[in-house]
C-alpha cells in the first residue's frame, strides 16, 4: 500500500475521518519500515563509535580521522547529500508512475551519468590537494604545530584514501532517490546499516595491523555496499545509461538544487571553522564531539529522519494535486509524530547522560577524563537535537513544495548565529562553546523556518500540533524527573564510572524501561489520538 492511496469506509465512499485515520496509519506505517533500518543503522552507528573509543579513545589519532572523515562528509554533502530531499524525491515522483516509467529510467541513467563525471573529477582533485585541504580545515587551530608531523601527515594520508568514498555514495544517493519516488522504503532504511557494519568489520579485524586506517578501508566498502544494496531495490527498473544530460527533469532537478548547494556552502564554512577551532582548543574535543555528536544523530534519524522521509513523497503528491487541506494534515501528522517521539528521547537523554555516556564510552583508550568530555558535549548538543527534529520536518514541507530558496535563506541566516555564539564562547568555554554555538544554529533555523511557513502558508499543520506538543512536552518532563531520581539513588549506591559494565548496563536498561512505561501511561491518560493510534499499529503488527 503506498501513502497516497485512500482508505475506504466499508460503504465504499471515504468519510472525512476514515481519510485522516487512513493517512495516519500510512504515515506511521511508513515510517516504521524506516525506523526498523534507522534502529539498525544507528544502533551499528553506536557500536561503530564504542569501537573507535575502545582503540582510540579521544587522542591524535581519532583528531587524524575526524577531520579526513568530515573532509569526505562535506564534499558528499556539497556535490549532492543535499539532493535527495530538496530535489530528487519531489522532481523524480512524478514520474515514478507506471506509464512514465521507461523515462523514468533514463532520467535515472542520465543523472548516474552525471554524477560519474562531475563527482569523479572533484575527487581527483581534492585527492591531489589533499595538502592544501588539511591546511585549509586545521590553520586557524594550529595547524602541524598544534598536534605535531605525525598526525598531520596521518590526517592528509587518510583524506587520500577515503575521498573516494564520495562517488560511490553519490551513486547511491541517486539509487536511493530513485527508490524513495517509487515509495520503496525498505532497501534505503537498511542501507546504512551495511556501511555501519562495514566499518565496525573492518576496525574489529583491521584495527590492530592498520591502525586508524582501518576505518577508511570500512568508509569505502561500507559505501560500495550501500550502492550495490541500492541497485538490487533497483533490480526490476534498473537505470538506462545514456547522455540526455539536459532532460527537464534534470534542469529542474539542478535548479532546485542550486540554492540548496549555496546553503551547504555556508555549512561547509561553518563547520571548517568549527573542525578549526575544535583542533586546538581541547586535546579531547574532536573525539568527546565526534562520539556525542553520534548519540545525537542516533536520536535524529530514530525520530526525524524516518518521520520526514515517510511523509515527503505524500507532502509533494499532495502540492502537485492544489490538495492544501491535505497537504496540511500531513504536514500536521508529521510533526505530531515527531513531538510523540523527540520529547521522550531527548529529556530521557539528559536525564541518563553520565550512566549511557559511561556504558557507551568509558572504556578502552577512552579514560575518565575523555568520558566527562563526551558527556559534556552530549548535554550541550541535546537542546539542539529538540529542535533539529521539527526543523527536519518544516524543511522537508518547503521541499515538497518545490521550495529550496527558503530553507537555505534561513539557513545562512542560522550559520551567522552559530558564528556570533561560538566565537563570543570558545575562549571563556573552550569546547562547549563550540557545541553551544552549534545548537543556536539549530534553535535559530527552527524557530525562523516556522515563523517563515507561516507567513508563507498561513499556518503550519491543521492547528491540532499544540495540543500534542504540549502532552508530550509534559509526558516527558515528568519521565524524565522518575528517570533521574532513580539514576541519582543509584550511583549512591554505586558511582558509574567507578561500577563495571553489568552494573551500568542495569541501571540505564531498568530506567529506559521505567521511563518507557511512565511515558506510555501519561500519554494514555492525556489521550493523545496520535500515540493511540501507534501503539494500535504495534499491537496488530505483532498479533497482540
């Protein structure tokens, strides 16, 4: 069943509610097969960070990889990440239809075309610049002298050989897109999971005779595989190579991604400031950063991610037909779904910072003083994280519409606000001011996107989001409250960081489950319809 199919009354005729209980279940259920990949994906995220700490914990060598990482993180993200929301997804759905789909394939090839040519010739470059690049993201942090020779020889090395990883990731990214029109969510959910488990073989088997490199040898397999997983989704409507570089889609695939590409560049500036400064500032920061910033992405894409990419293809069907009512409902799903989740999980999160930083983490190279590092950057990250989860959503209603220009205007704007917060912080705050700058960006584009869309539409949602808000705001403040108190009776029985990994085990497991239960009966109580009707969905997906 795809999102946009209607549900029937048992008349035949749809009735007003049977159409929004429908679109909920759809939405729901959409993002569910999402979030089963999200879970394994992350989850594999998670256990590829405890193994980076375990062997490398917060020193050089982790500062080396880092930094050549975000090298091939920000290129991918320029040359075309960006894409797959803003512009593949809404310009390749409509004609990801039965009778467009032989056009559909070509439009396919051609962009598959373009990627190995324009993406190719950009990583040959940056591989051979690799010198000037490394200068380029460490100068206004010291540079060589900050962390010596050795690892800033490591780090240009390790650019060398993960850039690469770029093309083959583009290739996918089209793959994906392509799979995301067709309303086939199941082989773009587990992709990152193989690229996870790529690199978590490869630093468990490699580790030891290659050192930090055997994370680069994970990247470029993990995104081979991701590729390949891709295509097989593909198998039945395989690309068709072939040079109609200039098809219309393709123009307005390009163009809808222009501004988006000037927006990533006003990141991409942010963040080599922020790799910068994170380089000198703290012994500790790239890495405590790095494994928080995993925590953080780990919530994100458990709850955005899944939510967003779930209601785009509906949210852009739903614009082409001049459907606004249901444009909104959808819209108003969307959120909901996410406030249902982002609450919970984020205050949950803050309230068990020091017992999950201390299980995850605290281990290995990673000693006592690199755990409260990762802890504090963790607990300055979280606000952030809060409103990074509705901004995805208000984002991707923007691109539905086939709208880039705003999201990257407020985008910019949001990149100033990390600037005057970071660098008014980092001198007095060193590292945390770095992670609070960060999240400004984050609460400023959110608070900015939704004043936006609503001078720009007239409202956000169908005006039923601020009850739901407000439930599960309160639902996880109290949770949250339980959580913490028993997490603070418990290390005065035992210190987290002075128990061992059964205990801290225990004590983070019997509070998520505390905390899950405390939540489900507030939610039960408010009778928020939204949380009903998911857990109505998990029942009959389990038989209960």
């Amino acid at each position: 069943m795809t999102l946009d199919e209607p549900s029937m009354a048992r008349s035949g005729a749809p009735t007003s509610e049977t159409v929004v209980q429908g679109e909920r279940a759809r939405v729901a259920r959409a993002a569910g097969v999402l979030m089963i990949g999200v879970v394994l994906s992350r989850v594999l995220g998670l256990v590829r960070e405890q193994v980076t700490s375990y062997f490398w914990g917060t020193t050089d060598a982790i500062a080396a990889f880092t930094i050549a990482d975000n090298v091939h993180t920000m290129l991918f993200d320029l040359v075309i990440s960006g894409m797959l929301q803003a512009a593949l997804v809404p310009v390749l759905s409509a004609y990801a239809v039965s009778e467009r789909l032989e056009e559909f394939r070509r439009i396919v090839g051609a962009l598959l075309v373009w990627v190995a040519v324009v993406v190719g010739a950009v990583v040959v470059l940056v591989a051979m610049a690799a010198p000037w690049v490394v200068w380029g993201m460490t100068a206004l942090g010291g540079g060589e002298a900050a962390r010596g020779a050795e690892t800033f020889q490591l780090t240009i090395r390790l650019v060398r050989l993960i850039v690469p990883a770029v093309l083959l990731l583009a290739f996918s990214t089209v793959l994906m897109g392509a799979l995301y029109a067709l309303q086939r969510f199941t082989q773009p959910s587990l992709a990152l999971s193989v690229r996870n488990a790529a690199i978590v073989a490869c630093a468990l088997l490699l580790g030891h005779s290659l050192g930090v490199t055997s994370l680069v040898v994970g990247v470029l397999l993990g995104a081979l595989g991701l590729a390949a997983l891709q295509l097989w989704g593909l198998r039945d409507c395989l690309p068709r190579l072939n040079l109609s570089l200039w098809h219309p889609a393709i123009r307005q695939i390009f163009l809808l991604y222009l501004p988006i590409f000037l927006g990533l560049f006003a990141n991409t500036v942010a963040l080599t400031v922020d790799r910068n400064l994170a380089w000198g500032v703290d012994p500790h920061a790239l890495g405590a950063m790095r494994y928080a910033t995993a925590l953080n992405q780990m919530i994100l894409g458990l709850v955005a991610a899944a939510t967003s990419l779930a209601a785009l293809p509906t949210l852009s069907r739903h614009h082409a037909s001049g459907n606004e009512d249901a444009y909104q409902r959808t819209l108003a799903l969307g959120l909901k779904f996410v406030a249902l989740l982002i609450f919970p999980t984020v205050l949950g999160m803050a309230a068990l910072s020091w017992p999950i930083v201390t299980l995850l983490f605290y281990h290995g190279a990673t000693d006592l003083e690199g755990a409260r590092a990762i802890w504090i950057a963790l607990l300055g990250y979280l606000p952030g994280t809060l409103f990074a989860a509705f901004d995805q959503i208000l984002i991707f209603a923007a691109y539905a519409r086939r709208n880039t220009q705003t999201p990257v205007l407020v985008g910019v704007l949001s990149v100033g606000v990390y600037f005057l917060v970071a660098l008014a912080l980092v001198r007095s705050l060193g590292m945390l001011g770095l992670v609070l700058g960060n999240t400004a960006q984050f609460v400023a584009h959110t608070l900015v996107m939704w004043w936006v869309l609503r001078r720009w539409l007239g409202r956000v949602g169908d005006g039923t989001v601020a009850r739901t808000m407000r439930a599960s705001a309160l639902a996880a403040t109290l949770m949250a409250l339980v959580v913490g108190s028993l997490a603070i009776v418990a290390s005065q029985w035992q210190a987290p960081e002075a128990s061992g990994v059964a205990w801290r085990l225990l004590v983070v497991g019997a509070n998520v489950v505390v905390g899950a239960a405390c939540y489900a009966v507030l939610m039960r109580l408010f009778r928020v319809e939204e949380f009903l009707a998911l857990t109505r969905l998990v029942r009959a997906r389990f038989g209960s």
